[in-house]
C-alpha cells in the first residue's frame, strides 16, 4: 500500500490541520480527509483498481482538489460539505480546475449550499469540457446577480450548448420551477424573447409572442415537464387531444406547427437533443380556407365619427384603412417617421417585417389628419419629441396589440354597426379583426384602379400576393359599394380643430341578419365570463334574490311612473367602457 500525505489548512471545528491522503487499497484508490471534524473515505474509481505511477499522480491531484474544498467550504456543515466533496471525486481529471474556480466563485458570493451542489453536479453531468466550462461561466454571473440558477443537485447544465459565449448562455437559464432541458423551458425561452437573443441571426425575434402565448398555453399542461430529449410521438399526440375542439383545424395547425418548431430550435441550435421526434406529416393538414370580414365604407365612417370611442383609436383605423400597414409596422411609426411637404407629406418605414424599407407618399386629407392629430396631441399638453410614436395608446406608449381586434369590434358595437358576419366565429369564418383593415385598403385600392405595384409600395406585398385581393376587388366594383370618407372630416374633433366641417356618415340600413344582443365576440373576456356565470352558474338563493329584486323593480316603476324616464336616461348615458 502506497500513501501520499499533504496538510494544508485547519479544521474549523477543532483547530486541528486538515490532512488528506491518497491511498492504494485492494478495492482501489481513494481519499482519506477530516470534514468538518470527522474522518471521511472517499473512492476514486475512475483510477481503476491497478496501482501505476501515472494513477498515483492523478490521485494526488484529486487529492490536493478535495483538500482544497475542504478548507475553503470549511464553514459548510457536514451534510452540505460530503456530498460536495463526493463530487468532486467523481468529476472528470479535466474539469477539475473548472469545477474549483466555480466553487470559489459560489462561495465569495454566499451562494446557498444546494446551489453549490447543483453547479458541481452540472459539472460533472455537462456533456463535454465546452459544457463545463460554460456552466462555470454561467455561475460567476450567477454570482452578480444577473442570472439564476436551479438550487437542484439532480439537474445537468447539459442545456448550455458548447462553445456558447457565457453572456448569452446565462440569457437560457430556466426561471424558479423550471425543469431545465424540458419543453416548459423550452418554451419558456421562445416566450420570452432569450431564445432569440442568445442566438442573433439564427433566430428571428418577433415583435410580441401573444398569439404563440395563447396557442402553447393549451399545450404546456401535457409538454411542459418532459425533456426535449425523451419527448415522443406519443406526447405529441397528447398534446394535440388537449386542444380544445372549438378551437377549429385551422388553429390546431397553428399550434401544432408551432410545437415542432420549438423542437426544431432544440435539435439547433440549442443542440438538447439529436432528432425531432415530430416528422412534418404530424402537424394536421387544414385545407379551410376561413372567410374573412372586412369594413364597407358607411361602416368604417360610423365609426369614425363615433366620439364615445377614444381618439386615438379612430386615428388608428383611419391609417390602417387608408394605408393599409402592419400593426407592428405601425407601431413602429414615429414622429420623425413623417415628412411635411406643404399639402403632402412622406412617410418613412426603416424597419418592417419583412426587412423591407418602405417609403411612400401621403394623400393631402390624409397629411391634413396626420397633422391635425399631433396639433391635437399638444393642445392635450403631450411632448412631443422626435421619438414619440405616431399612434400612442391610452396610457401613452406605443398602441397595446393585447385585444387589439377584440376593442375594434367593441368599438363598431358601440358605434352602432352590428352587421353579423362581423362578430361571427365558425370553422368556416372569423369575426372582423385588425388585420382586416389591410385587406379593407387593399381592397378598396384595387377596386378603384390602383396598379398592384402603388399597393404593395405601401403594405410590402409581392405582386403574387395581391392576387388574392382581386376577387373581393371585382365584387366591391360590382356592388358600388362607395368611396373611404376623407380622413379628416370623418373624425369630429379633428375636422373641427382644422376649422372644416365634420362630414356625417350616413345611416346603415338594416339587414334581415343584423345582431340585437352583444355577441361574445365583442366582449372582454370578464364580461363572457359573468355573463357565463349569470346564465349557468347561479345558485337558487342567487336566483331567488334575483327574482326579488326584479319584482321590487317592477313594483316602483308601476307605481313611480315619474321614475321611468329618469331610469331609462341613466341606463342610455352608460359610456363605452376600455
């Protein structure tokens, strides 16, 4: 038997120096030291069970590591400490360095005990030294506070893809109760724009996530705690039994092809797993083409001059239904976006969707309404400034996209238009929604002999897109149904701040299939579900309370006939609520 004795450091508990010894026995090599007062053995089978020169070396080595911890971690109690030294024995020889400069590192900084162990573990469980390393990495911004770590000894850091530069690897660490490696933090990550960060160029960041939000969300239940590596075919099929029905094939296609995108992500470049377990025929096939609702003109000017809906609302689908751009292109709209030119003006669009600059020419009615809003916008006591966008929302910012189709069509239910096919969801059609206001100008253009090219100057459209344009385009010409009010003049308060007169829209004609009763599609979702509630959900004291109520009601309008018409004017004065 062969030893190899070093002290270096004191014992907290007793004074006494810390001694470690490497020893060959017949089970093979191992580690004698003190921890925290008490003699521990620690194995070394990585050695093998020969005795060489060349193992008694690297012995030595592990030795001087676990000496190394137990002085430096001598503040650990016992029951953190072992299982930190067991570790180290257990790491590969060339992680050793990595694995000390962690340790260090989580120390100083008075990181928790489970922290230190689950560092150590990624260390060991990290599939190459690139790996390693970047978990050593990723541990010293832990340390300033800029990223977080997962205070589990049983979780790898194989989720950091070698070579990964330690600033964007920390951009991946999953939140408190993320299971790293799994969908959920798979998601999660997509979600929140990380993904894209930490791999510019490869990844495209989108403007907001709330469609592929609320898509993932009926998916997360059954996905969220399998790891991309282990995830199959058999999840994927759970996944899709999750979706709600209702929902229609045209959305289930959507998610689902939204699922095999995230796992294409995770096989690159997060490299988490090898293959996609989701073959491309897995996403269902969907051939509805869904029926799309756009304004008529009498329509959209109702609502423009309806003063009850915010200002900056009606501006908002004035330029929509006039210029036909993106809502993130929109968005993006600044004051120095514009270009006054005596009665026209430029509009300048750096950045689109589509990496395409655009830069068009406004109509004078349309320059006027531009104009007179940011006038409008002073008188209000706004500062502007050459950054401040063009279409603020009622909090000032940039116009929230959150229910942006949802307060349109609360909008033209308050304005008065309640034509059906507007507010109906089926599998075959979809209720009017903020994109439609696109097709509305595109419509509309062609339909009065605007050349395909003028369109997609301003909306980005290849010419083979616009094709799908044409047939509505022919109808509309059909049906004469009319010219887009001036900008300017369909909006009240503008048209008077300009000193012109306000041009009334002329009254919709009632249709057989016009809506009487609000429809869920023109509701917030606290509204559908009280209203859910009042239907279905009601108790029989609720009822009977109800019933009560409406008794006592009816007795004080028989018999306070006055009562009436003061009643009937505070249910009239009710405004639209935001």
């Amino acid at each position: 038997m062969s030893s190899i004795k070093t002290r270096d450091g004191t014992n907290s508990r007793s004074g006494r120096p810390i001694i470690g010894e490497a020893s060959f026995r017949a089970n093979g090599y191992e580690i004698r030291i003190t921890l925290a007062g008490k003699r521990t053995t620690i194995r070394l089978p990585a050695l093998g069970r020969t005795e060489t020169p060349d193992a008694t070396a690297r012995a030595e080595r592990y030795r001087d590591a676990v000496a190394t911890f137990a002085r430096e971690g001598r503040t650990l109690p016992r029951a953190a400490l072992e299982p930190i030294a067991r570790s180290i024995a257990s790491l590969p020889e060339t992680r050793l360095d990595a694995a000390r400069e962690a340790f260090q590192i989580m120390l100083a900084a008075g990181r928790p005990a489970g922290e230190l162990a689950a560092i150590l573990s990624g260390i060991i469980a990290a599939p190459n030294d690139d790996a390693a390393r970047a978990a050593v990495k990723l541990s010293k911004l832990a340390a300033d506070g800029r990223a977080s770590l997962p205070a589990d000894e049983r979780l790898s850091y194989d989720w950091i893809p070698p070579g990964l530069a330690p600033e964007r690897a920390a951009l991946l660490a999953p939140s408190s109760g993320t299971l790293p490696g799994t969908f959920g933090h798979l998601a999660e990550l997509f979600l929140s724009g990380r993904l894209a960060d930490a791999f510019p160029g490869r990844i495209h960041k989108r403007a907001n996530y709330d469609s592929d939000r609320s898509g993932l969300r009926h998916v997360l239940p059954a996905l969220a705690n399998v790891p991309c590596r282990g995830l199959t075919l058999d999840h994927g099929e759970q996944a899709l039994s999750a979706i709600p029905e209702r929902l229609g094939p045209k959305y289930v296609q959507s998610i689902a092809s939204n699922i095999r995108h995230l796992l294409n992500l995770a096989v690159y470049p997060l490299r988490w797993t090898e293959t996609n377990p989701l073959p491309a025929k897995w996403v269902p096939r969907s051939d509805v083409k869904l029926e799309r609702q756009i304004l008529m003109p009498a329509e959209e000017h109702t609502f423009l001059a309806c003063t009850t809906i915010p200002l900056f609302m009606r501006v908002f689908v004035a330029w929509q239904s006039r210029q036909g751009t993106r809502y993130i292109d929109a968005a993006r709209l600044t004051v120095s976006s514009i270009t006054f030119q005596g009665e026209r003006a430029t509009v300048r669009l750096a950045k689109t969707k589509d990496n395409d600059p655009r830069s068009w020419a406004l109509d004078p009615d349309d320059t006027m309404m531009i104009r007179t809003w940011l006038e409008w916008r002073k008188k209000q006591g706004e500062k502007l400034d050459p950054s401040s966008p063009l279409f603020p929302g009622q909090s000032g910012g940039v116009i929230e996209p959150s229910y942006l189709a949802l307060r349109i069509r609360m909008g033209l239910w308050e304005a008065g238009v309640s034509r059906a096919a507007l507010f109906t969801r089926s599998q075959h059609s979809w209720p009017h929604e903020e994109h439609d206001l696109r097709a509305l100008f595109c419509t509309y253009s062609l339909a009065k002999g605007r050349p395909a090219s003028w369109v997609s100057d301003r909306t980005g459209h290849s010419l083979a897109s616009m094709e799908t344009y044409r047939r509505p385009a022919r109808r509309w010409s059909e049906v004469e149904l009319g010219d887009l009010a001036p900008s300017i003049r369909a909006i009240p308060e503008l048209a008077a701040l300009a000193g012109l007169e306000p041009l009334p829209p002329t009254p919709l004609p009632a249709q057989p299939g016009d809506l009487t009763v609000r429809p869920d599609t023109a509701k917030l979702p606290h509204e559908r579900v009280s209203a859910q509630v009042s239907a279905h959900g009601r108790d029989r004291r609720g009822q009977e309370r109800a019933k009560k109520s409406a008794e006592f009601s009816g007795k004080v309008e028989s018999f306070a006939p006055a009562l009436t018409p003061c009643i009937s004017s505070i249910r009239s004065q009710k405004k639209f609520v935001w």
